[in-house]
C-alpha cells in the first residue's frame, strides 16, 4: 500500500497563515495534557465503514438552541495528532487533527463556543465527562455541552487514490438540568489521493459540523417537522406498524432497493413527499420549500405521520408515486430494484410490511431490532 506523505510535507508551516500556526502549538499543548493524565482512556469504538450514515441513538431535545447556548467539545485522539506516522490512517488523522484545530474560526461554527480536549479525558459516561472538562481549563459557561468523538477509516481504492471514511458521535448535555438530551453518529466519506489541501479538509469538516451534526441539534423542531403545514412527526420502530391517531396519516417506506457490493452502508436514497396541492409542475419538488426531503439508506426504513390527504412521492429524476393518505390508517411503500437496474415504487400490505421491517432498521431513530446488522458501537453509553 503507498505511503501517504507526512503531515509536514501536507501541510507545509511556510504556506499557513500566521492564525493557523497556533494548530501545532496547541497540539503540542494537548500533547503534555495526555501524557500528563495516569490512564488514558479506552479508544473510540467507532468504525467509520460499518456506522450508518445518520442514526439518532437518543432524541430528547425538543427545543431550539441558540448558538451562544452550546460549547462544542471536540475530543482530540492526542496519540495519532502527535505520535509517529506508522500508516495511511494515521497521517490521514494528522490531516483532519488539523482541520479540527481551525474549525473554530471557521463560519459553520459561528457563535458557537468551540473548543479541543484530549479524548482521554472522556468516558462511557457523558455526565462524568462533562464535569472533568475544567480539568483541562474549559469553562462551564454554557447550558448545553456538545461532545463530538470521530474515527476514520481508510483503504485502497485504485492506484494512488485512497476511500476514506469518517465517522462521528455526538452526545449533548444540558447542564442545566443536569441530564443527558442527544446521541447521533453522522458519516461521509470521500475519494482522495496521496495529499489533501488543508482547505479541502476544512471544507469537508465544515459541511460535516454545520449540516449533519449542528443543524438537528440547534434547530430541533424544524429537522422534526420540516413542513409545518404537513405536520410532519417521525413514528418511533415498535409505533411503525400500528396505526396512528384518528386525524393522523401513517406512511411507512421502505428502502428495499438492492445494491452491489460488500460495503456495510451504502449512500442512502432521496424521497421528496409533496401535496398535491403544492405540485405546480414537474420542478415543483426542488424550488417549493414545503417538500419533505427524506433520506433512507438500504435496508432501512422510514415510518412519520402526516395530515390526511392527496400527496406525491418523488424518487429519482422523474419517478412519481400517487400517495392517498387516509385518517386512521398507514399506507406501506416499497422502494425496490426493477429488472435492468431500473428503480420501482409499490404498495404492498401489512404483512409484506412485517416481513421488511424484520429485516430493515429505522432510518433515523434507533431500532432495538437488531436481525443481521449490529448497532455502530459508540464510546458513550450512559449518563
């Protein structure tokens, strides 16, 4: 496997600006904090290529938070920051070891209080972590503690190029009251070569950061019902397949399309549910802001209430599916793989229904269920 050059060598000091000289400084400092500590605690257990792409492992955040509210607690692997580079992951880490330490000047996180600490300082338990954080200087300023672990995974992808995958869990805290409210795992992954600019990493991180972790947990209530007029509510695994209340509409879909290949997760698929009351044209669902956009990976599913009525589901660049949703009652579909790869979108009945989900996860609450494909393993376990 080609040596992926040093940190040095991709990050030249001469070519940063004065500000970003203060990374290695501070990784430095990071440095003499984990050796300093008796026990470093144990590695995170996340593996960036069996994590799903979302999965939310606790909502209990119902609220919206301003971002002067939140501090942002990115736990720092000080060993692979600093150590010998003695692989590819490694020096990969290196890169984005980097692109943490720049993240806070960066506008995704404006006005978010956002600060590094050496991941030994964390254990299984999230209150227990957050009150070790003076230990290593951060105030306990803001109500709301955001703690982000990451992991990255790497192999050959053909010649020079490399698949790189990176995977992250974040857990929120409420200081106030005292209680842990928030745990997702977020993933992206991307194609690179033997080097990476320095921006490219912190572009990277900053979609990461603002779209996937910060987004659902600042702004709850709009990732939660994305069309207010729908109503829109997300129906919970053992709710999935009852019907909902009595002015409700219940739609579960199934992503069922198979895919080539032995990747753990695949890139998931994108629905667009609109009323047809809002459907003016074939664009409507890409320029009218009350469409639900969902994502759902392979083998999962997607169970949410709506109000009753006459609804359109979108997939692809022109498929569309008629959905006639009724009070009371839940209407099961099914996203399958056609002859000729060609895409499909069916109905299918409760039984049916019982048979995918025994063998599909939620898409985006966690799912006890657990037939083939285990749980990403997550650092935090309890409170």
């Amino acid at each position: 496997m080609k040596f992926i050059p040093s940190l040095p060598s991709f990050l030249p000091l001469r070519s940063l600006p004065a500000a970003a000289l203060s990374v290695f400084a501070a990784l430095a400092v990071l440095s003499l904090l984990g050796a300093a500590r008796q026990a470093a605690a144990e590695p995170s257990p996340l593996d960036p290529e069996k994590s799903r792409w979302t999965e939310v492992r606790k909502d209990d955040l119902r609220e919206t938070i301003a971002p002067a509210d939140l501090q942002v607690v990115v736990l720092m692997p000080v060993a692979d920051c600093t150590g010998p580079n003695t692989g590819n992951r490694i020096v990969v880490r290196k890169w984005h070891c980097a692109g943490m330490m720049r993240m806070g000047a960066e506008p995704a996180l404006s006005g978010v209080n956002y600060v590094i600490v050496p991941e030994d300082l964390a254990s299984p338990s999230v209150a227990e972590t957050v009150r070790r954080l003076p230990e290593v200087g951060v105030s306990a300023g803001p109500r709301y503690v955001l703690l982000i672990d990451w992991q990255i995974a790497l192999r050959e992808a053909g010649g020079s190029y490399f698949h790189m995958s990176l995977a992250a869990e974040s857990v929120l805290y409420d200081r106030r009251d005292q209680r842990w409210r928030w745990q997702a795992i977020h993933r992206y992954e991307r194609y690179t070569g033997d080097k990476m600019k320095p921006e490219d990493v912190v572009r990277d991180l900053g979609y990461l950061f603002k779209d996937e972790v910060l987004r659902p947990v600042l702004n709850r209530p709009a990732v939660l019902s994305p069309a207010p007029q729908y109503a829109m509510s997300w129906a919970t695994p053992d709710e999935a397949l009852q019907a909902p209340a009595a002015d409700r509409a219940r739609v579960l879909l199934f992503n069922d399309y198979g895919k080539v290949g032995k990747s753990y997760e695949y890139p998931p698929d994108h629905f667009q549910l609109l009323a047809d009351a809002d459907v003016t044209d074939a664009k409507a669902r890409y320029k009218s802001p009350s469409a639900v956009n969902l994502v759902v990976g392979t083998r999962s599913y997607l169970a949410f209430d709506v109000k009753p009525g006459d609804y359109s589901l979108f997939v692809g660049v022109d498929g569309r599916t008629p959905l006639k949703l009724q009070a009371g009652q839940t209407t099961y579909v099914r996203y399958y793989r056609g002859m000729f790869n060609a895409n499909g979108v069916e109905l299918v009945n409760a039984a049916d229904a019982a048979a995918l989900k025994a063998k599909g996860k939620h898409a985006v609450l966690e799912d006890h269920a657990e037939p083939k494909y285990a749980h990403t393993p997550v650092r935090f376990l309890r409170d």
